[in-house]
C-alpha cells in the first residue's frame, strides 16, 4: 500500500452498484492502494449530498471522493447526474472559501474496472499530499454586537410617484397592494387599498418583502394563518377574501417569489407583482449580480476560478471567525421553507465551541442554491454583517453552466426529476474525474 496524504483520510462514496464492486476487487486482486481510505457503501452516487461532503472535509479529512456508475448507466434513472451537478456547485463554493476544489473528486466507473479504481485513488493520495492545508475551523466569536451597516440608498421622488402611479390602477380595479408605508419610524409593510392611502406609499430603501409575501400567499392559499410572524398584518390580508392582492416588489423578491410557487408555498394564479425598479445606486449598494426581472436575459458570468486560494482562506477564516451562530440567516431567507431540516442536526452542525461555522455556512449555501434569488436577506440579518452573499453567487454561477438560474421556469439540475437526456452540464467523459486541474 502506498502512503495517504499526511493532512488526513480520504473519505470515499462508493455506488454500491459500480463503484463499491470494482474498489473490492482492487483488493482481492491486491492491487496498490493508499492506505488512508475510508470506503462508505451509498445505495447510488446521487444520494450522498452536500452535506455529507462538507461534514467530511470539516471533520479532518483530507479529500472526499464521490464514486458513481458511468453517466447514462445509472440504476436510478440518471440520478448519478443530479450528482454531478449538486457536486460541481459545491466545488464552486469551496474554492470561494479557500479550499481547492480538488478536494472533491468526482468520478464514475463500473465493477470490473479494478485497475482504474486503484490508479485514480492513487493519484488522487498523491494529490491531496501535494495540496497546502484547506481552511482551519475558525474559534468562536466573543459575541462583541457591531454596529448596524447602512441601509442603502432611498428611494427617489419621481420613483415614488410611478409607483403609486401603478398601485392606483390596481387600487382602482378593487384590488389591493401590498408595500412598504413611509412613517416617522422609516418603512413598514402595508396593506393599500384606497387611492388616498397611497400617499405613503413608497418605493424605500431596500426592504425583504420576498419572506413577508411568501407567508401572506400561503395562508391566502391554506385558508388561515399560521404562525406569529406580522400576524395582524396577515390577518388583514386574510380578511380580504378574494380581492385580487398585487405585491410591490424588487427583481430579487419576485425571483424568490417564483421559487416559492416552484416549491408549492401556494398556486401561480395568486401571485401578481408591482415592478419596484432598482436605481443604479441601489444596485450598486447591494453589489446586485443579477438585477435582472424573471424572463429577462441574463448577461453572461465572469470566469472566477483561478484566484489565490490562501487569500481566500484567510479572509474567510476571518470572516467565520466572527459568527455566532444565531442562525438568523436561515430565519430571513425566503427560499427557506423546509418542515425539517438537516441542519437542526447537532450531529451535522453543532451549535457552541464544537460547531463549525465554515460547515453551517456551506451547507445552508448548497440547500437554497438552485432557489436562492440573491437578495441579500441573509447578508442584511446577519448580526455580525458576514458577506453571505458571496458565498450565494458563487453557486449561482456553478448553476450557470449548467444553463440554469433561480427565478426561471427550468429543471433545476439539483432537484430534478430523472432525467433521460443527456446532462446539459459540464461533460463528463467515461471513467474522467475533476482532478485534471480547476
């Protein structure tokens, strides 16, 4: 046997089918193998998730490998490609936090390739030796409070006007408007149903209006109103029987609202937004990437791999250096709508000294990834102002080259129904892996 990697084990997925079969016939056959490899039987490649990886390489190993059958020779109607593309956007959040993609190896084999298994662990040993040390667990934060970061711009004058321009027509089609009302406060959400109410009704500062109108078009869709979040103001809109409701709302929120029809949170036909557009200053302000409305074309991704990994990691080492772990980005996260989730699992995230800030973080990235509208919601709850976001784009931008964005009416590659055709993705080719390079 040769040597493992000095930074740790090598954890190993393998399709119990394909993969697992050919790993024991390497050993039968006594062919060379790293000694640091922990094998873990999974019923098919595309059952082992996000979370599994990330909870591997934040518990001290050095690589993870994810070992599947051949693309198009699944068992499971093609889910080892659901695989591929969950596993493609998580290298791209590793490499956002300093850790080399490489880490993650991505291959796909069958039972009787004996001698492939081998030389790939082998190479995949020597390279994880070859790797400098990926991101160290970051100490807990002393829970000093910081000062709140500033709201952003505000809305302009003639913005105000267009938009109560807008919301007057609806009001004067007998429906109502759900927005933000200026006070002596600053803005609160709102329900407009008279013209002479739309005086206070503004465009604002940035507000997340995704979370409050996902809630009230839910409980108009169940027939009540569940849980405590703006209660009165829910009620309100539950006694509006069947008045048409319109929502004003950014680009982003209405992202978020699409996904939320995706994801069953109520029907399409109840959902009627106000355009609230965003001027360059907000744009800027929010470090937008998408400030795109659903349906409009996007403009093409900049090519960010490549960039100096130990700056990354030490930026971001700092930067999970100062979480507390409140879990207030999961709280503000209007995609966030799960009954369970895996990281209530004190076993997966630990809450305290022993939790992992960097692997809360990555999971919670990779859960909303296919559906996150890049808001800023968990950026602006954040009481310790970690830039969230970041993390969110990179995904986004994995998605794209699978041809895929949040807010469109298309099959997301991470929570797809089987799929016959071929993978719109990246190609794999037969029995290729991602340790070639970035």
């Amino acid at each position: 046997m040769t040597q493992a990697s000095s930074q740790g084990y090598i954890c190993t997925f393998a399709c119990r089918w394909c993969s697992l079969l050919g790993a024991e016939r390497a050993g039968r056959d006594r062919l060379e193998l790293p000694a640091g490899i922990r094998l873990i039987p999974v019923s098919c490649a595309g059952s082992v998730s996000a979370d599994h990886v990330i909870q591997a390489l934040t518990n001290g190993a050095a690589g993870v490998a994810v070992l599947g059958c051949h693309l198009g020779g699944c068992r499971h109607n093609d889910a080892n490609r659901d695989a591929h593309a969950r596993l493609d956007a998580l290298g791209a959040l590793l490499e956002t936090v300093g850790i080399d993609r490489r880490r993650l190896l991505v291959s796909w084999g069958t039972a009787h390739e004996a001698e492939q298994y081998a030389k790939l662990m082998r190479d995949f040993a020597a390279l994880l030796g070859s790797l400098p040390p990926g991101l160290e667990p970051a100490p807990a934060a002393d829970g000093t409070p910081e000062k709140n970061p500033p709201a952003g711009p505000d809305s302009a004058p003639e913005e105000d006007a267009a938009l109560r321009d807008q919301a007057a027509e609806a009001v004067r089609d007998g429906g109502a408007v759900l927005g933000l009302r200026r006070t002596d406060m600053g803005v609160v959400p709102a329900l407009f149903r008279a013209e002479e109410e739309l005086t206070d009704l503004t465009a604002g500062p940035k507000w997340p209006m995704a979370k409050l109108a996902g809630l009230l078009l839910r409980d108009r869709a169940l027939g009540e109103v569940q849980g405590v979040e703006f209660r009165a103001l829910r009620e309100e809109a539950a006694a509006l029987g069947d008045v048409p409701l319109r929502v004003a709302c950014r680009a982003c929120d209405a992202r978020a609202l699409r996904e939320l029809v995706a994801l069953r949170q109520f029907p399409e036909e109840t959902l009627s937004i106000l355009p609230v557009p965003c001027s360059d200053a907000r744009k800027e302000a929010c470090d937008c990437p998408r400030p795109q409305w659903p349906g409009e074309e996007l403009p093409p991704e900049p090519e960010t791999r490549g960039d100096d990994l130990a700056a990354k990691a030490e930026f971001w080492r700092e930067q999970f250096s100062r979480c507390v772990q409140c879990h207030w980005c999961r709280e503000a996260c209007p995609v966030c709508v799960c009954p369970s989730c895996s990281l209530d699992n004190p076993s997966l995230t630990p809450l305290g000294p022993q939790g992992s800030p960097l692997g809360y973080h990555l999971s919670r990235a990779m859960h909303v990834a296919d559906a996150c509208a890049l808001c800023g919601a968990c950026q602006d709850a954040c009481p310790r102002h970690l830039p969230l976001l970041k993390l969110h784009q990179a995904a986004a931008r994995a998605l794209r080259t699978w041809r895929y964005a949040s807010g469109e009416k298309r099959l997301s590659p991470l929570r797809a129904e089987r799929r016959i055709a071929a993978a719109s993705g990246p190609a794999v080719p037969q029995w290729k892996h991602n340790l070639g390079g970035k």
